[in-house]
C-alpha cells in the first residue's frame, strides 16, 4: 500500500516539475532573445545585464582548418585561442556598421539554478557573414535571473571556408 501511494505521488509531483523546468526554460531563451536584439540594436545596459559579475569566461578558438590557413599566411599565427570580455565585444559590436548573431540547433540542459546551451551560430556584418562555429554558454540562475557565467565557441573565418 505504501509502495502504491508513493507512486501516486511521483506521478502527481512529476507535472509540477516538468512545469517547473518548462518556466525555467522560457527564460533561458528569453536571455537568448535578449542577448540577439541587444546586438542588433547596439543596447549595451540589456547586453551588460545578461551577465554575471566578472570574471566571465570569453574563450574563442579557432578551427582547425581556418588555423591552417591563418599559418599559411602568417606563421607567426601559433595560437589557435583567444580570450576576451563581453565588455570588449561590446565595444566592438558598437564599431559602424549592422551586426547580427544567429542561432541554429540550440540544446538546453537545465536544473532549476544551473544550465548549460550549446548552438550552431552565424556572425554577420552588413548581412554577410564573418564567422561560423558552435557555441556553448553556463548559466546560473542568481537573486532569481539567469546570468550567463561563461561562453566558449569555436571559430570558422568565413573569409577561408563558407558555412555548409
């Protein structure tokens, strides 16, 4: 008889759950959508407030083929990392000129206070596109809102090699 009520509880509490990360998981995508339309619309209060206090892990690196071909040309070019600051890519999103960010493929894993999304992206400029790769981003979920704690992504120069 135990065993029967607290499988009814289980499968009573299992929709309050799912709900539950249902919610967390639309305002995971809203800071997604945020972090697209502060971009485009060079808003740096909304970028700036999609994160959690530094230090924030920025870490590009560059794919393979693309560093061959940056060898190639300067062979000085040994390092195939960078790492930056979102205040820096602000700084440049703010140069002249229209830039986007598109996401494709976007997987969240998510409890209720820690997430992880992984995603195709395209960058542009004047609508033409710069550099492709797969990106990955931490969140945490801190004094109730989600801040994004570090983004990792690879790097395709579109310059050497188009999007497939």
């Amino acid at each position: 008889m135990k065993t029967f009520i607290l499988s009814i509880f289980v499968l009573l509490s299992h929709p309050a759950a799912a709900q539950k990360f249902s919610t967390e998981r639309a305002e995971i995508q809203s800071v997604i959508r945020r972090f697209k339309e502060s971009i485009i619309q060079k808003d740096s209060a909304c970028f700036y407030s999609l994160f959690h206090e530094n230090p924030v892990v920025w870490i590009g690196v560059v794919k393979n083929r693309s560093q061959q071909k940056r060898l190639e040309k300067n062979p000085a070019s040994l390092k195939n990392h960078f790492k930056d600051t979102y205040e820096n890519f602000f700084h440049y999103i703010m140069e002249k000129g229209r830039k986007e960010e598109k996401f494709e493929n976007i997987r969240i894993i998510n409890d209720d206070v820690i997430a992880s999304l992984t995603f195709d992206y395209l960058f542009l400029e004047e609508d033409t596109v710069t550099n492709w790769g797969t990106e990955s981003w931490h969140l945490i979920k801190a004094e109730g809102k989600w801040k994004i704690v570090s983004i990792i992504y690879s790097y395709e120069n579109a310059k050497f090699f188009r999007k497939p």
